[in-house]
C-alpha cells in the first residue's frame, strides 16, 4: 500500500499544533496574568456623576480615578441599552451588530418583534388526537451578531466571567463562565409580564403594557385566582397553561393565606413573598397519577397590595428558576444554580425591575422602589461571591438596577416635569442620588477587593434625560402624507391594519426607526427603490426642521441615514432607514413604537416613565472612569471592547467577517 | 401502636444518636446492612429452602425450556404457563417471611423517616404553622360563634427561639388557624397551643443535625399512629385534629446521586442481601 498513513499524518500535525501552542504560550501566558475588572452600571449619566463627585458624595469614585482617568463616553446611535451594549460587545454599530432598537419588525408583514433574541420554531411534531409531540426546535435564538470580545480573550488563553451582559441571551457559551442579562424572557416568553389581581367586582379584566389586570373570586374570605402560563406545547389547539391559587383572608386583620402548589404562606397587607414555584400541568397525569410528561415550573414573587376593601394582589413575571436550567441563561449550565445555591433564587428575566407595573398604575412609587430593592439586591448580593471566586482574566459584571430605576425616578428631580407632583413624586427626589451612591458602594467594595495590578473600569452604556416631551413619528408622518390611514374616524390606529399601504410612503416602528415603504421589501412596499434615497433625504431636512410648538426649540437635532452614516455592515438591511435623533428632552412615544398612530404630533409626557435616553446621542453620553489611564484611548462604546483587549496586550478587535465590510 | 411508638421513640433516639452529627448516609448504610441482615434471617428461620430452591429451579428450566425450543409455540405456551405457576409458587414460599418482614419493618422505617425525611429549619427561617380544628370543634370547644363568624380562641405558646412573623389567620372553610413562624434560635422546640382549657405541645426542630423530627402532630387512630410515629397522638376527644409545619425534605447523596433515603436504603438492603446470602446459608 502507498501513500500516506493518514492516522501518522494526523499525529505529526497534533505534534506540531502542540509546539506551535507551547511557542506561543509566553504570550497567551501574560495575557492570561493580567487581570481587568468591568463595572457596567446601565444608564449612568457623566454629568450627573461627576455633580455627585464634585458634591463628595461618591468618595469611591474619586478613590477609582485618583490616579486613573474620567471621561464621558459616546454612546451608540440610536442610545438605546441593546443597542449600546451590543455595540460595547462586538465593537461595531448596528450595522454589524444587527440590533438597531429594542423592537425590529418583519418587512413582509411589518408585525413588531424583540429585536435581541426569538423563539426557534418547534420543528416535526407527531400528532396523537388533541396532543401532539415536538421532534425537534423550540429553543430561543440570539439575534445579536458579531463576535464578543471576550470570545478573542478566551481564544488568547484569558479566563472570562461575564455575568448579565444585555443582549446576550442565550448566552454565547465562549465565556469561561456567563449569565444573561437583559433580554432574557420571563416564562411567557417577553420581557416581563405581570399579573394583578382584585376582587373588585367593577374592576375591568385587561392587558396592559407589561401586565394583566385579571379578577380575583372572593366568598366566605376565600379568594381564588389564576395564574396564566404560555400556550400548552403539548396541545394541537392552543390553550394557556394555568396554574390556580387561593387566598384565605382573615376576617379581623389584614391578612392572608395564600396558598400555591405546594406552599403555603400568610402574608400581611404590604408584604412580599420569597420566591414560590409555579407549576403548570402539560398534560394530565394517566389514571390521575402516572405522570406522562414533567409540568412547566417557573417562579414568582407575591406581594399582598391590600385586604380590605377589596382583595388586591400582584403576581411578578414569572420568572425560569436557575436550579431548574430550562433555559440557556449561563455558561456553564449549572453555573446558574451555583449562584442560586450562594444567595438563593434570583429574577432570570433580563430586566426585573418591574416598571411597567408603576407606570400602569397597579404599584405606588414606593411600591415599585420597595420591587426594585428586591432586584437590585438580588444582583447585588451576588456580586461579592463572584468577585471573591475571580482569580485573574476579565471580570465583567452589570449593574441595570440604575437603569430601571432612573426611568421612573429621574423626574422627581425635575419641578418643571409635566408629570411631576409634589405629592406623589417629591418624596422621592432622593432616590436617584441613592442609586449613585450604591453604585459608589460597589466601587469602594471592589477597589478594597482587587489589588493594585488589577485594572477597574467603570462604565456605562449612555446617560440620562428628563423626558417631557412627546414626539410620535407615525402621527408626524401622516400629518406630513407619508402616511395614509384607511379610516381616519376610528380613535385608536394601528399600521398593522389601519393603514392604506398603496398610498403611504413612510411608517415608524421602534423608538427611534423610520422605514420607507419601499417596493420588492416590504410586503406592500410602493416607493421604487431608486426613489427610497431622495424620499430619505426630504423627510430628514423636514424632520430636522421640526419646531415643538410648545417650547419653540427644535424637537429633532439628528436625523441619521442609515445606509450612508452608519457602517457598511452586514446586517443594514436588518433597521430602519432613518434612525432619529431627538432632542434632549424629547422622545418617541412609546405605543408608536409598536406601530400605533396618535392623534396629535406632540404630546407632554404625563406617564411615569419621566425620564429617558432614546435622544440626540450626543446629549447623552455614558461614563468612562478606571484606576489608571488605559493603554488605548476609547471615546465611544464602539472603541471599549478594544481598549478592554489592549489591557491585555491583544488586539485585531473588531473581529469583523470576511467579506462583511 | 400508641404504647409501640411509646417505646420505639426514644429506643431509635438513642440507636441514632451516634449518627447525629453526621452525613445522613452514614446512618442510611449501616441501617441497611443490619436490616438486610435480619430479612435474611427471617427468611431462613421461616421459609423452606428445598422448596425455595426446587421452584426456582423449575422457573430456571421453564426459561431453558423456550430458548431451546424457540421454534415450537407448543412447547412455549407450556414452557410459559410453567414458569408463571412455579413464580407463583415460590412467592408463595417466601410470603411468610415477606409478611413479616412487612409487619416488623414498617413501623421501624417510620420512625427512621422521621430521623432521614426531613430538614430541620435553619435559623432565619420562615414557616407556616398551622393548627386544624375538627369539623365539629365548636360542640367540642363549647363555642357558639354568637358575635358572627365562629372563631375559636386558639393561643400559642412560643418559647425563646422561635417567635411568630404574622397575626393568624382564620379560614372557616377549613377550620384552620396558621401563622408564620420565624426560627431566632437553634434547638428543639416546644410550641404550645391552647384551645381552651387544653394545651397541645408541639415540637418544632431548628437544627441542621440528623434529629428526629416531626412534620405533623395528629388526631388518634391507629393509621395515624403507624405513619406519623414521630410524636404521641393528640387526646381522643381534642377538637383539634391535627398541628403541623413543613420542614424541607432532605435528600441523601448516594454516590453521584441524590435521591430519597428510603430509595437508598432499598438498594443497600437487597445489596446487602445478596451478598450475604452464600456466608449465611439462606436461599432466596
């Protein structure tokens, strides 16, 4: 026989792979010693920061920078936290990223759909009557593209612990060890659902933004309720998984029994609960217990609002439990549960703060601060263990309690606020300055922690505004006859149904995204293609010469072309073709990003989401602080992930695709 | 079985006493094997070995039987018919020591569940306790519930080391009072509760240690007494039927496998078993 031996082939090629890797390794080596520790606090504002610094009320801070740098760091376009931290991740704009807002929408159909990660679809099923059984799929899949950073420094020999990084769920299982952050879904698969029951009888059962308002059954002091899972898997005709409770409410004092699966536990009026199992029956147990399929288990939190009058109760999201691993949140599997087993159950959602609930009026103020103590303890209690257990690498740890907290809290610094009252928001001017000085906390805990070869950075994916005024891109494009309406009587319009499409040439959908109807993209597309760039370049210098009628400034300072400012990227084709730049102070309205049509042009922003950062991105940069100058200069999120990998002494970042740019 | 559990309690505390500070294995394996040493016992000094074997054997040439004359359905059928009567034969040989086995056993395994079943609380912990009243209590407690909804006047003792996190609540439907109670300190506690004239005790164990505990404090009757030996039944004619609190299973690690003592237990034993089947002499 001739030729080579291939299994001597291969050895020979194993045996100079090895001492290639040995040459190599004095520099993987170095890189793998140096150790770079990472504090991103969502939404922390230059301006604000360095007040709060210069008033001595974040000592640490001052500590951290004694001997580093402070800068203020540019945040991406549009300033949005998935887009900005998927621009931090990869080093690329959206263009490479493919993230342009929180929400993207299908061309063909134009239907709205989370813009991080999607839901695979359930592959071959096998039908048996009612039941039918998934072959394959059913998986979540991250929509984020590019190559993260720390991807390279595993590639280079360097251990990475990356723990709630936004944008990336299911996490990229390159990471020495990771949990997902925002992004993550709750059980019903978006970012957070709550559910809020009452046993006021005139109480409308509704959907609001983020929640259900649903009935509770209340006779004889016995209240009973349903909690509403996603659609059973296991049915060929959909139907909700649900999962019943009972509250036994006392009849002298103000409180309850209440009782779910296997726990029981009483509860007085304005109290939380830990975190209690929610188990949905998939299918009946055979002859009522041989159990056929295992039920879906998620978790939530209870808190008993009030008893008397009316029985009021608020369910959380239901939330995956980390002991269980039914979702891809951490890298290991069960590194999820390590976390779970040091400081007990945790909100997996990505973003567990439950705003929505204050700002649909179902938690007071105080109420959501007491929901937000919660989460933000929960993330921060497990710092301190991560941080003990990191030995040397890259530590890179988010904080998005200041994020969340600030949306609704920001304006109670704010007198001239449209929505601001002194009763309900001026006891809670402090809240904000409270955030910092936490986030100052952490600073000094880790400061007294590392030693000092260890790089820290302090970092944040943009600032923050006061938001008062409302600008809704749908109403301005059809005031301008971009945008034709079937009906114009009907109150509440929608582009997904009320809009005639033969005669409209522009829609919005997301925060800041304006899309031009263009033939051969979208389903019923009518601008000819070669009309898209001069139709882009009108509506830009009218939108740029928008003056709010109220305050007399100019509404919009930036209008971005994406196919000429952005990069070259890939994933274009993916966003809008303008991305808006409000001023600052103004913002999209929020039902607008879902495709809905208002009434009136600009509104004041009465909700108690009082405070934003989907601006003019310039107006809102993020903060850039560490404990020694860096070695590569980074002024925007787009340089950081670089900057970060010249700490170790590696560069070539971005990765960016062959043939992509 | 009130006087049996009498005596069983404090003979199992002081047989597990040893064991206390330890992993609950350690106690789950050296039970196992004096248990599988016993049931071996027990099968030698009441079965028939001849028998034992001669069915056995009769069962082994029905399975020969098949395999040689695979082609022949005749002969399976009979082959099969021949090993079903010769298993039921040789159950029937060993029914007697399984019987026993059964009535000796079972009341033993009680008492060690309550010892291996469950956690004590920790410390910090929260628990509902929660006190069932009888379907008739308020003949029983002489209550007339004059001022509107009946309401018995349940009170708890609570000694240092534990205390109570919330005022009771009442649920008519289910004549039951619960309360949630916090564990402030280690040890094993006794919670009184009085209805009335009667005071009941309940133990409440804080403890991290492989102590007896007990989940339920019931009603008398017999079954009562057989599955929930871990405390003395209430009086006869209390009208409360039952105090209890949920303590946390415990699991026990079996090798790589963390499963439910009494699973771990079933394995050693028949392990037990059949290793020491041969020194010992017994057919099984």
């Amino acid at each position: 026989m001739t030729g080579r031996n291939p299994i001597r082939t291969t050895r020979r090629a194993t045996a100079a792979l090895a001492l290639c890797t040995l040459l190599l390794a004095p520099a993987g080596a170095a890189a793998a010693d140096k150790r770079v520790v990472v504090l991103g606090f969502d939404g922390m504002d230059y301006t604000f920061a360095r007040q709060m610094m210069a008033a001595g009320e974040m000592p640490n801070f001052e500590r951290l920078i004694e001997r580093g740098a402070a800068q203020p760091l540019g945040t991406s376009v549009p300033p949005l936290s998935p887009v900005a931290w998927s621009t931090f991740i990869t080093g690329m704009d959206p263009s490479g990223h493919g993230i342009f807002d929180f929400i993207h929408r299908d061309p063909e159909t134009l239907f709205p759909y989370l813009s991080t990660s999607e839901p695979e679809d359930v592959g071959r099923s096998v039908t048996l009557g009612k039941y039918q059984f998934a072959l394959s799929g059913g998986g979540y899949r991250l929509l984020r593209q590019g190559t993260p950073f720390w991807e390279v420094l595993e590639e280079r020999g360097v251990k990475t612990t990356v723990i709630r990084m936004p944008a990336n769920f299911p996490v990229s299982g390159s990471a020495s060890r990771e949990l997902s952050g925002m992004g993550t879904p709750d059980i019903l698969g978006g970012y957070g659902t709550f559910s809020f029951y009452s046993s006021d009888i005139f109480l409308e059962e509704r959907s609001l933004a983020g929640g259900e308002v649903r009935p509770l059954d209340l006779w004889n002091g016995v209240a009973e309720g349903t909690l509403y899972g996603p659609d059973n898997p296991m049915l060929v005709k959909r139907t909700k998984l649900t999962s019943d409770f009972t509250l036994y409410v006392d009849d002298r004092q103000d409180v309850a029994k209440l009782v779910i699966g296997d726990t029981e536990q009483v509860l007085r009026a304005g109290e939380w609960t830990e975190w209690i199992d929610v188990e949905f029956e998939v299918m009946p147990p055979l002859f009522g217990f041989v159990p056929l399929m295992p039920n879906l288990t998620g978790m939530a939190r209870f808190y008993l609002r009030q008893v008397r009058p009316e029985v009021e109760l608020y369910a959380s999201p239901i939330n995956f439990d980390p002991y269980r691993g039914d979702l891809p949140i951490s890298t290991p599997d069960e590194f999820a549960a390590d976390l779970a087993e040091i400081t007990g159950r945790f909100y997996t959602q990505g973003m567990p703060e439950d705003t929505q609930a204050l700002k649909g009026n179902i938690l007071t103020p105080a109420e959501f601060l007491e929901q937000a103590q919660i989460a933000g303890s929960e993330v921060e209690q497990q710092y301190l263990p991560v941080l003990e257990r990191y030995d040397d690498g890259l530590l890179f740890y988010y904080f998005g309690n200041l994020d969340l907290v600030s949306h609704m809290m920001w304006h109670s610094m704010d007198d001239g606020h449209p929505a601001f009252t002194e009763e309900k928001w001026g006891a809670h001017r402090g809240v904000v300055k409270e955030l910092y000085r936490t986030a100052d906390r952490i600073v000094g805990q880790t400061l007294d922690a590392i030693d000092d070869d260890t790089t820290l950075i302090v970092m944040s994916d943009h600032g923050f505004a006061s938001w008062r005024r409302t600008f809704s891109v749908n109403a301005w494009l059809r005031e301008n006859g971009y945008l034709t309406v079937k009906n114009p009587d009907k109150k509440k319009l929608s582009i997904l149904g009320d809009v005639d499409w033969s005669r409209t040439r522009a829609y919005g959908i997301g925060l800041n995204g304006l899309y031009i109807n263009v033939r051969g993209r979208e389903g019923k597309g009518i601008v000819h293609p070669t009309e898209k760039d001069a139709l882009i370049e009108e509506i830009r210098e009218k939108l740029l010469a928008e003056i709010d009628p109220v305050t007399g400034e100019p509404s919009i300072t930036k209008v971005y072309a994406t196919a000429t400012d952005f990069d070259p990227g890939p994933y274009l084709a993916v966003g809008p073709d303008l991305v808006i730049g409000y001023a600052k102070g103004t913002r999209g309205e929020s039902d607008s990003a879902l495709g809905e049509i208002n009434a009136d042009v600009y509104t004041d922003n009465l909700t108690d989401w009082g405070a934003d950062h989907g601006m003019d991105h310039e107006t809102v940069p993020g903060v850039l602080f560490s404990n020694r100058p860096l070695k590569q200069q980074a002024n925007s999120l787009k340089d950081l992930a670089g900057a970060i990998l010249a700490e170790f002494e590696i560069d070539g970042f971005p990765v960016v695709a062959a043939g992509s740019q | 079985m009130s006087a049996i559990n009498a005596a069983l309690r404090p003979l199992f505390d002081l047989l597990l006493a040893p064991f206390r500070g330890m992993p609950a294995i350690v106690g789950v394996t050296l039970f196992s094997l004096i248990f599988g040493v016993v049931a071996l016992w027990l099968v030698k000094l009441t079965s028939n070995p001849e028998k034992v074997d001669a069915a056995k054997r009769k069962v082994a040439a029905g399975l020969l039987e098949i395999r040689l004359f695979n082609d022949n359905l005749g002969i399976i059928f009979k082959a099969v018919g021949s090993i079903l009567r010769h298993q039921a034969a040789y159950v029937g040989h060993l029914l007697v020591p399984f019987v026993l086995m059964v009535l000796l056993f079972l009341p033993l395994i009680a008492q060690l569940q309550f010892h291996w079943g469950y956690q004590g609380l920790q410390e910090g912990d929260s628990v509902l306790f929660k006190v069932v009243l009888q379907d008739d209590w308020q003949t029983r407690t002489g209550s007339d519930g004059a001022d509107g909804v009946p309401r018995p006047s349940l009170e708890l003792e609570l000694p240092d080391g534990l205390s109570l996190a919330s005022p009771p609540v009442w649920s008519p439907s289910e004549h039951e009072m619960a309360w949630q109670m916090r564990a402030d300190a280690a040890g094993q506690h006794e919670v009184g509760v009085r209805l009335g004239d009667a005071t009941h005790v309940k133990k409440i164990g804080v403890t991290d240690r492989v102590e007896r505990l007990s989940p339920e404090r019931l009603e008398a009757g017999f079954t009562n007494q057989l599955l929930f030996p871990a405390e003395p039944s209430l009086g006869a004619d209390s009208a409360i039927e039952k105090i209890g609190l949920r303590y946390p299973e415990r699991d026990v690690w079996f090798f790589f496998w963390r499963t439910h003592w009494i699973i771990v237990f079933l394995v050693l034993s028949i392990l037990f078993a059949l290793i020491l089947r041969g020194p010992m002499g017994v057919t099984i």
